[in-house]
C-alpha cells in the first residue's frame, strides 16, 4: 500500500496528508461521530445484536468507515488552520 501512495498523484496525497496533520482530532472526533451515528440507528432500527447496532458485513464497515472519514475531512482541515493560526501549546498534542 506504501509503494501504491508513493505513485499516487499529488492530489490523492494532500487530501490524506490532512488527516495526518490532526491524528488525535480525527481519533477523538470519530469516536464521537461513531457513537452517535449508532445512537441515530438504534432509535431507527432498534439493537439486532445485544445493546449495539451492528453492520451486516465488512463491506458496510468499510462503507462506514469512508463515509466518517469524508465527513470529518473539512473538520480536520479546520482544525489544522487553527493551529497555523494560534500556535498553543495544547493543540500541537491534538
């Protein structure tokens, strides 16, 4: 997978390198994205595996995880001007 993003196009790359420039934001964020969005499905669903919802397959799971992933892409860009802007000691950690 290194070899295939190191041929990667400009492009494909500086829409990552944004997740790599706030790890702990998107760590953090997702949990609570995850959280809530099972939240939403079990008020719409109902549990069909003990107190959680789960996803059919691992497809969904991928489907799932690119879905989070776009969703907190500006949130991360956000923040990573943010920290350009004021340079506090605790956002270098997030």
């Amino acid at each position: 997978m290194l070899v295939a993003l190191e041929r990667a196009p400009a492009a494909l790359t500086s829409l990552l390198a944004v997740f790599g420039g706030a790890p702990l934001f998107f760590y953090i964020v997702h949990l609570f994205l995850l959280g809530a969005a099972n939240r939403i499905c079990l008020a719409i669903w109902g549990p069909n595996q003990g107190d959680y919802f789960s996803l059919p397959n691992m497809a969904w799971i991928w489907l799932a995880a690119m879905l989070c992933a776009a969703l907190l892409w500006l949130p991360c860009k956000a923040f990573i001007a943010l920290k350009a802007r004021r340079p506090h000691p605790i956002l270098s950690y997030l």
